[in-house]
C-alpha cells in the first residue's frame, strides 16, 4: 500500500490496466481517445493533453474504467487546487449599530417633517390675518352727532379658502416609510457553468451535465451559435470540431486536442 502512495498518478493507472488485462487500443475506445492520450496519462505527460482542466478530467475518467477512486489521483496532478481557505463568520453586530440605521434616519426625518410642516404653516397663516386693520375714518366726515360706522370685522380666515398654494408644501411630500421586511428581494439563481459554441460549418452537437442531463443534442447550422448552462463537468460531443470555436465562463478553449477525425470527444470539468 506504501509502494502504491508513492507511485506516480501514471504508474497507478498502468499497472491498474495492465492487471486488468486491458490493451492501450481497448483503454482508448472505451475512453473514446486516442491511444497517444492513453500513453501520455500514464508516462505523466500531462502537459500534452491540453489545458488542465482537460488533463484532470482524462485522468477522472481513466481512474473509474479501471475501478480506482479518482480523488486521491487529481490532488497528486500538477495544478490540483490548494486547501479551501478558511472562512471566519463576521462578528455579531454590536448594539448600538441599529442607531446609524439609514432606515431609522427615514422614518424620524418623515415624522419631524410632519411634526413641523403643520406648525409652519399654522405660523405663516396667523402672520396674515394679523396684518388685516380696520379701515380708518376719512378727516373731511363731520364727527359731532355723528356716530361712526363700526369697522367691519375682519373675516375670519380659513386655511383651505385663503392659503395660497405654496410651491415648498406642494414639493415636501412625505413618502411612507416602508419596513424592512415588506421589501422582496429577487432571488437570482446562480448556475456553475456555462458554455458558448459557435460553428463555422453545420455540426452535431451533444452536451450533457454533471447529473447526466442531455442540455443539447441537434444538428447546429453554419454560422450560428449555442448557449448552454449547467453543473460541469461536461461531457461534449463536437462534430466538424475543426470550424468550432468554444468558451467556458468567458474562457477559450482549445479543442485541437480532442479532436479524432473531424469528431471532438471530451469532458470538461471547472
């Protein structure tokens, strides 16, 4: 067992196969690749298989046709993600951070703002009605034996009938404060993975996900393009892989490696 921990990823997979019983030509058609794919897995000449993310996903695939775990084989590959950082939990709000709310701010800026509009303008409408007067006696009316006529009593002044409308009431509309709780927020579902496809020439295409869903499987014409999204790793079939181009999350790939014939086989993982 100590022998078999230190053995390379590509000598576990050769004598895994060779205990078998398995040929090179077998491995690579029930893998779907080339027998020089085959070769290079197992001499740890995983640069020649392409990008990475290609290399582990051969490697995955290999690792269960000859019934071994493929998890302690992808973390001993060149490029195998680090340990997961640790994540801290952020400290509890303290108690006096409900003071700088911005929605308490709101609502004791809506409630003075209704307390004080109505004293302003209860104010402004007295200081009118306090500058209304009595009209004074003309100086050429004889004043003996004569009684004046009382003044006429200032009318009485409504605030509907004689306030004018003030254009600062008019644009201090105080909006109700809605709660926190009665705002619903959009829950956007998020995807893993998505795929973009483009084709220069007619291609049948195949894509399936993680679960095995079939996310494509048509006859894509000349000049057009496909959009896909799932939870990789991917299983793809490109037909006319050469006039193909493809991306991953914004990410070119390149196909060149699996491309058998005219025909590119291949899994795509993150």
């Amino acid at each position: 067992m100590s022998e078999l921990n230190q053995a390379s990823v590509g000598h576990v997979l050769h004598a895994a196969r060779e205990a078998q019983g398995l040929t090179l030509e077998n491995a690579a058609v029930r893998l779907r690749l080339m027998q020089r794919q085959i070769v290079a897995m197992e001499t740890d000449d995983f640069s020649s298989l392409g990008q990475p993310v290609f290399a582990r996903g051969f490697v995955r695939n290999y690792a269960r046709l000859l019934g071994l775990a493929p998890e302690p084989l992808l973390a001993r590959m060149d490029g195998a993600p680090s340990e997961a950082a640790t994540v801290s939990p952020l400290p509890p709000p303290s108690p006096g951070s409900w003071l700088t709310s911005p929605w308490l701010l709101l609502l004791l800026s809506g409630g003075l703002l209704a307390v004080v509009m109505p004293v302003a303008l209860y104010w402004w409408l007295n200081s009118e009605s306090a500058e209304v007067r009595p009209r004074p006696v003309s100086a050429s009316q004889p004043t003996s034996r004569q009684v004046p006529k009382p003044a006429p009593a200032p009318a009485t002044i409504s605030p509907e009938a004689e306030a004018p409308a003030s254009p600062a009431l008019s644009a201090a509309t105080v909006s109700p404060v809605v709660p926190v709780d009665a705002i619903e927020v959009p829950v956007v579902a998020a995807t893993n993975g998505r795929l973009h496809l483009e084709l220069g020439t007619d291609s049948w295409t195949e894509i399936k996900d993680a679960s095995g869903k079939m996310l494509a499987r048509k006859l894509v014409p000349a000049g057009s393009s496909l959009d896909v999204e799932g939870m990789p790793p991917f299983d793809l079939v490109i037909g006319n892989a050469q006039q193909a181009s493809l991306t991953y999350n914004g990410r070119p790939i390149d196909l060149k490696p699996f491309v058998d014939g005219t025909v590119a086989r291949f899994t795509l993982e993150e």
